[in-house]
C-alpha cells in the first residue's frame, strides 16, 4: 500500500521558498521603479523547469552567488511562477484575464508544460467570453509559443465565428502570414468571399506602405513585390466563389496578381455560364452549415436525394432547400452511444457523415424517424432513408454512392449500444456492452440496403462524425 502526503509536502517546499538561509541564487525581476529580488534554490528550479536549468547551467560560477535576471517579468506574475514551482500550487481566484495570460506567457518560456496545459484549458472553460472581449491580448499571447496549441486553436475558432470583429481591428495588418493563411483556409469562416478578398490586399498593401493603392500606377517591379507577398495567400481565396460583378469590380483590376491560367479560367467562367466549372477549385465556404466534415456541395447533393431529385452537378447553383442544425459532432461532444442518444434520440430527419480514420473517406445516412435507445434491440421501418458514401469531402461528383433501402421493414436500428446505425449496411456500436465506452465495432455489410458503399467488410475507426437534423427552410 503506498500512501502519498503531497499537501505538506508542498506546505514544507513553499517554506524553503521563503526561507532566507539556505538559497544559493538570486533572480531580479522588473522594471524601476518595480523591480524585486527573489531568493531561490538551484537544485530546485533546475528540476522544475529545463529552461532554467539551461540558464543557471551557464552562469553558475564556482563558490560565487549566482544571480539571474529577466526584467521582462514583473515581480506579481514571476511570485506566481514561484510558487508553483515550489509547491504545485497556482490561485486564479479574481485574477484578471491578462494576469493569467501573463502567468501562461512565462509557463511557456520555462517549459512548464503541466501548467501550460492547465492555464490553457482554464482559460477555455472559465474565461472564453473574457478573452473574446479581450481578443487581441489573447490572440497576441498565442503566438508568442509553439507549446501554447489549445490558446490558438481557440483564436482560430473565434476568428473563423467572427471574422469581421478581426478583420476590423487596428492591429489585423499586424496578422503574421501564417495567421493570416489559417484563417483564410478554413472552410467554416464566415464572411463573403469578396470581403477575404478586399482583407487581403489590405493585409499585402500594409506590408508595402510604399505602394499607391491604386494598382493601375503601380510598376512591374510593384506589382512583382505585391505579387510575392501574397503568393501564399492567394491559393486560399476561392475565386470562383464571387459573383461576376465581384469578379469584373474588385478582381480584374488585380489581375497581374494571379497566375495567367487562373486569371483566364476565371474569365472564362465568369463570361460563359455554360462552360464547364474547372475540378481543381476551392469549393464554396460552409459558413453557417459548422462542419468540419462536409462542403456545401456535399449539402446540395444529399438534399437533393433527400428529396428524391436529379441535380446538375456544378459549383455555381446548390439546391438548399434544408437548413442542416448540427446536433453532435465526435470530436466535440465524444464518441459513445450514451453520449449520441442523448443528443439525437427522439428528433426526427437526421443525417448522419462519419469520416473513417486514416482515409478521406466519409460515408452515412438520413433517417427520416427518430433514434432511440433499446435494450434488446429492434428496427425502424421507412422506405425513405438510404446510405452513401463519398471518397472525399473534395471528391464526390464522381465518387459518390447512393443506397437506398431495400428491405424497408429492418431500414434503421435501435440499440442502446449502437450509435447512427443502418441495419448491418453501416453498424456503429461497441464490442463490450458498455454503452460508455467509444465506438469500436464498427463495419459495413451490404444487406438491408440495394448496393455496397464501401469495397471491404473489415471493421474501420471513425476520426469523426456529425449528425445534423435537416429542417425544411420556410419558403
């Protein structure tokens, strides 16, 4: 039996701290007139924390005091640092968000990587509405670290939901490249693409102040500079996506900017409606639709099944009928059948896209009925649902399957440990009765449904999954 004692232990360690004999280093802190000297212990801060081993490693000098200074760090916030490092104990109690971004800044410069995590998903939990309102103190603090991860996937989320309170911003021309890049990728941010558009050639002007705003005075060697500064930028902003007049008023004046064969796919697409849309194009943003998994034109499609119709394939018109309400999401909300009952059971019209791990693949299916958790298992009968399957979110024109149902008595299963799951044609559930436990049974056997949607039977892992309710749009 092992018994540990860590609350005195750490009580005892805080005491060292502020006992003024045995030290062997002093570190001054601060700015006159805030300036402090701390007294500490080498042999603890060089187990503690790998940077100050580096650091007091190279300046300790033989039977002299060595003595530390980092004057970027106020007294308050490195008393803070101190304290955890002595005795594994941090108080945010009514602390201010920018003190705790301030104890995060100097966590990571230490490396004390469990207290980085720690702050970071505090922050996240308790403090989301504060750093929102404080957005570019918390944006600015993110970057200032590879290890600060959780911080910046939370930047980058909140850029995406609220482009316009970014972009607007006194300090949005100060993004770095790399910022900028990130956000103008994703697929989910919400903003017309004129708008990314206009923001970008903000964001290059501002890197060349010296540049007429105007580019038809602008000079070879003025567009060249415009032209390598965004060069990296310019593959994210989906063209295609803009209205002709968009195109005519704010893309044409830019032309030199893109390479020749865009510039004249472009115009091709813009001035003949009928020519046939190029493959290798950004599809239009998701926006609202919040889907990590799924594009627009995925959207158009199954609406369209759902409704039983033929569409054109193209990227100019979507047949939307549907607004698509996100109910769960794995990566979110995890990956049990408890958890998927209790987000989806009893609401009727839902479809489901399950992305299999270690491939681009997505498949699913739409239950017109409800789900429900049952103990011994029984089925739902429709003849309006079906199955499908895409090779990837980007490839579907051509590699999209379509079931539907065939057997419609036995259509949708309910089990309390499955999740989303049609018949044994997509199975989802777990091998251990335990309906707490992630999704690991999980396999596709043609049975109930008129065709195969996947070429093997083998069990599969799913990476993600969501599961929309698809509401009829009023008209």
């Amino acid at each position: 039996m092992t018994n540990q004692f860590f609350s005195r232990l750490s009580k005892n360690y805080i005491e060292i701290l502020e006992d003024n004999e045995y030290y062997d280093i002093t570190i001054e802190v601060g700015k006159d007139p805030d300036v402090k000297i701390f007294r500490a212990h080498m042999i603890i801060l060089c187990y503690r924390s790998p940077y100050l081993r580096q650091i007091l490693t190279s300046n300790k000098k033989n039977n002299e005091l060595t003595h530390i200074k980092f004057p970027e760090i106020s007294p308050y916030i490195f008393q803070n640092i101190l304290t955890y490092i002595y005795g594994g104990i941090i108080s945010l109690d009514d602390q201010d968000i920018s003190v705790i971004l301030d104890v995060l800044i100097v966590a990571g410069k230490f490396h004390l990587q469990e207290l980085v995590d720690f702050l970071q998903r505090y922050l996240i939990e308790n403090k989301a509405e504060a750093m929102e309102q404080q957005f570019e103190l918390t944006y600015q603090t993110s970057i200032q670290s590879n290890s600060l991860l959780e911080l910046q996937q939370f930047c980058s989320d909140f850029m995406a939901k609220s482009p316009e309170k970014i972009f607007n911003s006194l300090s949005f021309t100060s993004l770095p490249e790399q910022s900028l890049i990130s956000l103008i990728k994703r697929d989910d941010l919400r903003m017309d693409e004129v708008k990314i558009w206009e923001y970008v050639l903000k964001w290059g002007l501002a890197r060349n102040p010296t540049l007429n705003p105007d580019p038809s005075n602008w000079s070879v060697d003025d567009t060249n500079k415009m032209k390598t500064t965004l060069q990296n930028c310019l593959p994210y902003v989906r063209f295609f996506g803009l209205s002709s007049k968009d195109f005519l008023r704010q893309v044409r004046p830019y032309k030199k900017l893109l390479k020749d064969n865009l510039y004249e796919d472009l115009l091709e697409y813009h001035l003949d409606p009928e020519i046939e849309t190029p493959n290798n194009i950004l599809f239009p943003r998701t926006g609202d639709l919040g889907s990590k998994l799924i594009s627009i034109n995925i959207v158009s499609l199954v609406s369209s099944w759902i409704d039983n119709i033929t569409i054109k394939n193209n990227k100019r018109e979507f047949y939307l009928p549907y607004e698509f309400r996100l109910l769960l999401r794995g990566s979110r909300d995890g990956f049990t059948p408890k958890k998927f009952h209790a987000l989806c059971d009893n609401i009727p019209n839902t479809i489901t896209f399950i992305k299999i791990k270690d491939t681009d693949e997505i498949i699913g299916g739409y239950n017109p009925l409800i789900w429900k958790e049952s103990l011994n298992g029984e089925y739902g009968k429709t003849r309006d649902s079906f199955i499908f399957s895409f090779k990837s979110k980007d490839n579907f024109n051509d590699s999209a399957i379509l079931s539907r149902v065939n057997d419609a008595d036995k259509a949708i299963s309910y089990h309390v440990e499955c999740g989303p799951t049609f018949s044994t044609d997509i199975f989802i559930g777990v091998e251990e009765n335990d309906c707490l436990r992630d999704y690991n049974f999980n396999w596709c056997k043609q049975q109930m449904y008129k065709g195969t949607i996947r070429n093997t039977e083998k069990l599969f892992s799913i990476e993600d999954y969501e599961v929309f309710q698809v509401i009829k749009k009023n008209t």
